[in-house]
C-alpha cells in the first residue's frame, strides 16, 4: 500500500508483511490506528485498522503461486 507523508509529502510503502504483523498487534492492544514510519523523515502516519485490513486481507483458501526475491 502507498502511503503519503502527511509531513514532508513523500510517498513511500507499507508492506503486507508488515502490515499483517502490525494489525495483530493492534487488535490485541485494542489500538485503532498504526505508526507508519516515513522512510524519509521518520514521522509517524497515522493508519486505521480498516486501511490496514485493506492491505492484509484474511487468507482466503486461493492457490497462487508468486515468486519473490
Ligand atoms: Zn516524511
């Protein structure tokens, strides 16, 4: 997901990973929102729950094969 630096405008990207990791967390701290660090400045940017859940949907029974690296 393409998150914009509401601070110094840089557009940088939150991965799934990241994201499937972070939304745990916040549903068992009962947190409402993320941190995301800008690559650029290191503000934080707020990230609700819903845009997180976008991001790192629930795993659906789907045979995809990607290669990464
Ligand atoms: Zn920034």
């Amino acid at each position: 997901m393409q998150i914009r630096c509401y601070h110094c405008g840089m557009n940088f990207t939150l991965r799934k990973e990241e994201a499937l990791f972070v939304l745990e967390a916040l549903e068992e701290s009962g947190s409402t929102h993320y941190d995301a660090r800008c690559t650029r400045c290191r503000h934080a940017n707020r990230i609700s729950l819903e845009q997180l859940r976008r991001i790192a949907p629930s795993p659906q029974p789907e045979d995809q094969s990607e290669e990464e690296g």
